[in-house]
C-alpha cells in the first residue's frame, strides 16, 4: 500500500477499537436518530466474521429474533456505534462463521473459550 494513502486511514481512525474476536457474543450499542431526539438500542449476536483493517474494517453480527436469522455488517470506525461490550467469548477453528447460516438450534452453539 502506498505510504502516503496508509498515513492518511491511519489519522482517520478515531474510535479505539474494541477487543473482541469472531465467535464472541458481544451487545452493539448503536445510535440512532429518529426526528431531533437520539437513543441507544442495543443489538446483541454473535460475530460471524471480520473484514478489512484501517478506516475500511467492519465486522457482521448474526442473531435469531422470532426464527428468522438477521444479519448485520458495522463499520467498525462509524460514529453510530456508541460501544462494543462482549457478553461471551468463543472459542472458534475459523475465520468466519457462514456455516451459521445453515443450522439451528443445539448444533449452532459455539463452545466458550476459557482464560
């Protein structure tokens, strides 16, 4: 990558990134506007997968709400998330976790890392 390019995505990256891995089950705080008033919602799942690095990075949350799968991508530099928290760590063999998509139930648990 260019030097001059990197320089400029690093002096954008604002927000101190929060540690957290794929497999974790981590509660997004996002914000959001309706009309003049702001308020914080909380979107909770787990995080299938992570992309990009810089400016560029984002990470997808996936959860079941009433049986349907919904899937999300923030950008991880975005002034809409208010904060990342992780509720559980995973303990996972992959980069991303697509294979998700396709079960339920027992067999879409994610065994818990221990410290």
């Amino acid at each position: 990558m260019n030097p001059v390019v990197a320089k400029i995505g690093k002096e954008q990256c604002t927000k101190e990134v929060s540690v957290f891995n794929i497999g974790d089950t981590v509660n997004v705080n996002v914000k959001i506007k309706e009309g003049t008033k702001e308020r914080i919602q909380v979107y909770s799942g787990t995080v299938i997968g992570r992309d990009g690095y810089g400016v560029a990075e984002t990470f997808t949350v996936r959860r079941v709400a009433f049986g349907e799968g919904i899937e999300r991508v923030f950008p991880m530099q975005s002034p809409n998330i208010a904060g990342i928290e992780v509720i559980r760590s995973g303990k996972t063999r992959r980069a991303k976790l697509y294979y998700l998509r396709d079960i339920s139930g027992k067999k879409a648990r994610i065994k818990e890392r221990r410290v």
